[in-house]
C-alpha cells in the first residue's frame, strides 16, 4: 500500500479550493526574485497590487487618496501584541476603515471597504502555496495561505498522516513556531487550518488546540459521512467564499477579562479571538433568517427556539446572532433574559 504524501494532501486541498472558485498560484511564481513578482520583499505578507486593485473595485466613489490612506492604515499597525494589532485589523476589515477627503471644498468623512461582503464573486480569491514570508532575519513558509483581495486571511498547516509524528496536534505546533517567528503574516489572520490528511480543525489565532474544532457539514443540513474526510467537507463547508466571508465578518469576536498575578497582584486584561463552531454558525444563520420572516410585514412575530446542550456555547451564539441582526434590521431591541432554576 503507497503512503500518502504531504505534498499529494496539499495538492488535493489545492484541487478542492479551485472546485470552490480560488485561483491557484505557486507562491515561487510571485516571489520578490521571481520574473512575474507580486511582493517587493519576502517580508511583504500583502500582495499589494490585488489589494489596491480590489479597494478601488469596490469603492469607485472614494477619491484613490483617500483610497491608498486606507491601506496605509492597515499597513502601520505596530503594537507590540499580535492580539492587538489583529482585533484592530479585525475591526476595519468588518467595519470599514475610516477616511477623510476634500470633496466641493467641504471636508467629508467616509468608509473604506477592503471585501466586498455583499458580493462575494466581487473579490479576489488566491489559494497558495510555498510562500515564504522573512521576519527579522527568519525564513518560514506555511503550506498554504488563502488571499482574499491580498490579504492573508486564513493560513493552512497540513501533516503527513503516514508519520507517526505527523498529527493535528504537531500541526498545530507549527502554527505556534509561525506566529513567533514570523507575527507579520498573522495580523491579517482570520483563522487558521490545520490537517494531517485525516483530521481537519480550524481555530483562531489565540485558540489553544481544545479550541480547534472540526467542520462536520458541507451544506449546513446533514453532517458528513466518516466516509468523507474531515478536510474536505472542512474546505467544502467552510472555506466556500460566502462561508469564509459570512464568518469573518459575523462570527468572530473578541472576549477580554482581567487577569491577576496571585504573587504580584498585578492586573492585565488578556484578549481571546473565538471563532464559531459550525452548529453555532448554522444554527444562528437559521436563527436570523426565521427572525427577519417573523418581522417582516406578514410575519407571525414568533422567529422560533434554538435548542443547544449545555456547554455548546449558548452565551457565544446569542452575541453572534445580535451581532447579525442589528446590521439586517432596523435597529431592533434585543432583550438578554438569563434563567438559572
């Protein structure tokens, strides 16, 4: 019996991500010292062509200053926190970046879009793989990045399943030894991936390994057969395009809470990304839908009951779901009402 390579996994979830409508391109292909560069620099993690192209794409009516003060913004984000400077990025990619111009002489005050939320097909998706990223003088390169528009906005570590050592769990090693090595490419991270051929999870960029889940459906109505591997109904399931946007732009939140040195009394306030779960993104999604027909004008007001198990993260899909329909509705009341018997 031939063993499975990394290399024919990576080349099956290439494969995959092309069914799902990504372009395909051999990061080598667009290296910095390659005859058709995308990157002035192998420290440059923004391919930053696409990204100017795909601003001006989606906001035609914002002045191409104003438009550029926008991807310099995302540029100078330094803090010395990765959380920090990927919540601040979080924030303008769903919220958009905020930009001032002269227009008739008056000064006005606009948005900038970097992703077209509304209109998936209206962006630029890029599966890669190989790319090289250098930081302070270490070179790393993750097995495959997914661009959307430029932006490395999910990263894949993939594990050869024929080696004993080769796990989800070494996977997920390696995305640690990338995130202090090479913390750049991780600003724009909406989450990560990893895989060994067999098993497939994905996680936010604080998520301990407990905390990368597997995606069990493809379509959101059954779950997949264990006939079918976890990374493709992951890829099918998740990283479709108007999956991979709808969760980046409304299922990821960031929870903070203090914390206290029992030895020093020192207070910090520690930052955890959470991602949802897909029972959580589906259940929510039907949640919304049920909840915009109950309101609509021949609705019975009655948008239904989400049933979960305790410990499925009940608290965390009520946030998601207000989150959804404040921006659907107009301004609606949301009322939290906690029972404990």
């Amino acid at each position: 019996m031939n063993k499975i390579t990394e290399s024919e996994i990576e080349k099956f979830a290439i494969e995959l991500l092309e069914k799902q409508g990504y372009q395909y391109i051999y990061a080598p292909d667009i290296a910095p010292d390659s005859d058709t560069p995308e990157r002035r620099s192998f420290e440059d993690v923004l391919l930053s062509d696409r990204l100017q192209t795909a601003v001006g794409r989606i906001n035609p009516k914002i002045p191409a200053e104003a438009r550029e003060d926008a991807i310099k913004q995302i540029q100078r984000l330094n803090s010395p926190e990765l959380i920090v400077n990927n919540e601040e990025f979080h924030r303008m990619l769903t919220e958009g970046i905020k930009v001032s111009y002269q227009k008739d002489g008056n000064n006005r005050g606009d948005l900038v879009w970097l992703i077209d939320f509304k209109n998936p097909d209206n962006n630029d998706f890029i599966v890669t793989n190989q790319f090289t990223v250098r930081e302070n003088g270490v070179n790393k390169r993750p097995d495959i990045i997914l661009f959307v528009n430029g932006l490395p906005l999910v990263v894949i570590e993939l594990k050869n399943p024929a080696e004993e050592t080769a796990t989800v769990k070494s996977a997920f090693k390696q995305l640690q030894t990338y995130k202090q090595a090479i913390p750049g490419l991780f600003i724009y991270n909406g989450f990560m991936v990893i895989s060994d051929g067999l098993e497939a999870r994905a996680g936010s960029l604080s998520a301990g390994f407990s905390r990368f889940m597997a995606w069990k459906t493809s379509d959101g109505k059954v779950e997949a057969s264990p006939l079918i591997g976890q990374l493709e109904t992951l890829i099918k399931g998740m990283l479709n395009k108007e999956t991979l946007l709808d969760l980046i732009r409304h299922f990821i939140v960031f929870d903070k809470s203090k914390k206290e040195d029992k030895e020093t009394g020192i207070i910090t306030i520690q930052t955890v990304k959470k991602l949802a779960a897909y029972h959580q993104y589906y259940a929510v999604n039907r949640a919304v839908g049920n909840t915009i027909k109950a309101a609509s004008e021949t609705g019975d007001r009655k948008g239904g009951v989400v049933w979960h198990t305790q410990g499925s993260g009940k608290s965390l899909s009520m946030v998601f779901f207000t989150g959804k329909i404040v921006l659907i509705l107009d301004n609606p009341d949301v009322c939290k009402v906690a029972h404990r018997p």
